[in-house]
C-alpha cells in the first residue's frame, strides 16, 4: 500500500526510504523511554530512594488538591 503511494507520487527510493523509517518511529511507543532517562540522571542516587522521593512528591500533589477542593466547598 505505501509503495503503491509513493510509486504513483514518483518519489525517489531515498525518499521513500527516509518517510517509511520516520513512520515507524511514530508508531513504535516508547516504553519506558523516559523514566529511564530520568533514572539515568541520577546515577548515585539509589533507586529506591529516587521512587520514595517521587511517591512522596505525588502524595503531597493530591494533598494539596484536595485540600483545596475541601476550603472551596467550604469544609475547611
């Protein structure tokens, strides 16, 4: 199918080549790409600290929103 389109467009086999290899990156997910970016910043650091930070840092995100969602309704 995708040859069929570039085949009619009259696009060059480099072309091709470069559209097809930029269409499968967009649809490889990546899997955990970024975490281990992440993970990779912080060489020293030990991993379970590094995700007792980070759970700790989203307990005190939902705490603040809930928090505020309780002075808006008036029960704090």
């Amino acid at each position: 199918m995708q040859e069929q389109k570039y085949q009619e467009a009259g696009v060059p086999d480099e072309e091709k080549a470069a559209a097809e290899k930029t269409e499968a990156e967009k649809t490889e997910a990546p899997t955990n790409g970024w975490l281990e970016q992440v993970y990779s910043r912080f060489d020293g650091v030990p991993l379970k600290a590094l995700d007792i930070f980070i759970g700790i840092c989203v307990f005190a995100f939902i705490a603040v929103i809930a928090v505020g969602i309780m002075k808006a309704r008036g029960i704090l």
